[in-house]
C-alpha cells in the first residue's frame, strides 16, 4: 500500500482527505446499500501519523461532525495537544477499537455514538480508529474480522473512519489486512477508492482458522452424541466450574456456551459433540453438529433479529461478547463453535 510522507500543509490536504472519507445517509444496518467510508492507511512514523491525521480531524470539526478519537492513550493525548483549543469538541472512545471491548460492544458502542452525532452539527461522526490487534495471532484474527464486518453492518450510516496502521509496530499480516478490510485508502493525502478491498462475507469466509495449540491434546471433557440439552449444560457448567475460578466470568462463559449448545440441538443436525480443553490461564470450548446449512461469517456480532431480544437469535452474539475468540468452522461433515478465553 502506498503511504503517505513527508509533512504537508494541513490546509492544503483538508479539501482532499474530507472529500473521500465520508459514509452515506441513512441508519445502519446489514443489508443497506451504501459504503461506510471506512479508509486505511499504512504509516511510518508519528510525523506521517500527524500528517494524515490532523488535516482529516480539523475538517470533520469545520464541518460539525462528532469527532471520536480511538487509539492508544498517548496517541489521542498527542494528537489533542496539536488540535488545541479545537479539541474540547472531541470525544474519547477506545472501545470502538477493541480497546477493553469485544466486537459486539464496539459496535454498540459506535451505534450510539452515531445517534449522538445525528442530534447535532452536521449529523455525521468521524472517528479516527487506530485497531487494537493484540499480541497473538488469533488476537489480529478477530480484529481483522472486525475490521471487515463494520463495513457491512454499518452500511449506510453517515459516518467516516481513518484507520492507521503502523507498519513499524504492527505484524506484517496485520498490515496486510488494510487493503482487504477498507473500501477507501488515504495515498499521498487523497482518499481513493481501493480496488483490493474484499466483500466482508468472502473475507471472513477466508481467513485461517488454525487449531488452539491445546486442541491436539486431550480434552478435559469430551462427549459425542450428547443425550439432551439439559445434559450437556449441566456437564459443562462443571468442567468451566473446574477451570474458570473467578465465580462470574465462569458464568458468563458458561452462558455464552449453553446458548451454542442451544442451537446445535435447535437448528443444527444431531448428534451434538462438546470437548473443553484447559489450561493455566486459558480454555477452548467446541460444539459440533452435523448440519451444513449455516454460512453466515458474520453472525453474532448484533443480535440475529436486532435490538428487541425478546426475539432469541442472541446465542452467537453472547458467545463474541463473553468469549475471547468465536470461530465458526464449517465443512462437509458439519459446523464447529469454537470458543476460547481466558479463565481470568
């Protein structure tokens, strides 16, 4: 991906960068016609972080948008202190970014943060995401799923995000990732429609889901052909009782687990198989059936059938909120939920 360098004027790429970046009419939602301007760039240095940075914030505030900052603590105090008295109108969110939130949270957080935008200036919000991707592998997996999936459920909002990547800090597969996950890139200061970004549904569809390394040991608890429902809770609420010792986060993770098993046994293909493996720190939960029917990627990241729960539809949507990672793992003999998370 090109990058941008040097040190333009700030006036002189306003015009430019504000032109690109900015997202449709309309209310969210999966469905809508209409891109978010969601736009990426690949970055060098705090000058470059600066330089694309600074002129694209200024024009959303000129223009009355809801300006969100999304970064790490020491990138959103650097880039207030060069806005100056113009950054008393920005709001702080890291969890837009992942930061202290998982993928359903990000978007409801973002989602509010749109009805705000919508009550005031230009009814538009802006934010300058800066994507939190962890320290492992399967930490950048989920942030580049995420990264993919707003574009789709947040089609047609009236909204613009510049997203920069590091490549000094980031994992190179991270970096990589920008050109698939963003319909728009910021090159040399210009918003430019990017002719490699990938269709959310075919993206995700696509991304590696290697084995947890303690998937090729034993299972703490395995069964094959659960008998019933009510079984199968009761057996997993002991093996995460077990293993999981904060009282409260072993409910919720088994919460989370019992609703996968809920519609293994109400949509899926009997039998139903669970294994769970544990370790110090860490536990990968698996539900298996045999249906092939379900090829959604992008399940789970909103409640299937929206903001009235009294609907059901929130068993993956649990899974992403109260577990680490959620993968969904299809293929002729059937589909897999795989879970995993932290025991603290």
């Amino acid at each position: 991906m090109t990058t941008i360098g040097g040190h333009p004027a700030r006036t002189t790429l306003r015009a430019q960068v504000d032109a690109g970046g900015l997202g449709t009419g309309g209310r969210p939602g999966r469905g809508r016609s209409g891109r978010v301007g969601h736009m990426a760039v690949v970055l060098h240095s705090r000058e470059e972080m600066l330089a694309a940075a600074l002129p694209w914030l200024d024009a959303g505030l000129a223009a009355g948008d809801l300006v969100v900052l999304t970064c790490p603590e020491e990138t959103a105090q650097l880039l207030v202190d060069e806005l100056g008295g113009a950054a008393a109108a920005v709001v702080r969110e890291p969890r837009v970014s992942l930061r202290g939130a998982r993928g359903p949270d990000a978007i409801t957080t973002t989602r509010r943060l749109l009805d705000r935008a919508a009550g005031a200036g230009s009814g538009r919000l802006r934010v300058f995401g800066h994507p939190e991707f962890g320290p492992a592998p399967r930490d950048w997996r989920e942030t580049q799923r995420y990264e993919s999936v707003v574009n789709e459920l947040l089609a047609g909002a009236r909204m613009s995000a510049l997203c920069p990547y590091d490549a000094e800090a980031l994992p190179a597969t991270a970096v990589e990732s920008a050109r698939a996950t963003h319909p728009f890139l910021l090159v040399d200061g210009v918003a430019t429609a990017n002719p490699d970004y990938r269709a959310p549904a075919a993206y995700v569809a696509e991304l590696p889901l290697p084995r947890e390394a303690m998937e090729a040991g034993p299972p703490v608890f395995a069964v094959d052909g659960a008998p019933t429902l009510a079984w199968l809770r009761h057996q997993l609420a002991g093996v995460l009782a077990e293993h999981v010792p904060d009282r409260d986060r072993c409910e919720d993770m088994h919460l989370a687990v019992s609703e996968i098993a809920a519609n293994a046994f109400r949509h899926g293909t009997p039998p139903v198989s669970a294994r769970v493996w544990a370790e110090p720190g860490w536990v990968v939960c698996t539900i298996a059936d045999r249906g092939t029917g379900f090829a959604d990627p992008l399940a789970g990241f909103v409640p299937a059938h929206g903001d009235d729960l009294s609907q059901g539809g929130m068993g993956l949507w649990l899974a992403r909120k109260l577990w680490e990672h959620v993968d969904l793992i299809g293929g002729p003999h059937g589909l897999t939920v795989r879970l995993s998370a932290p025991t603290r």
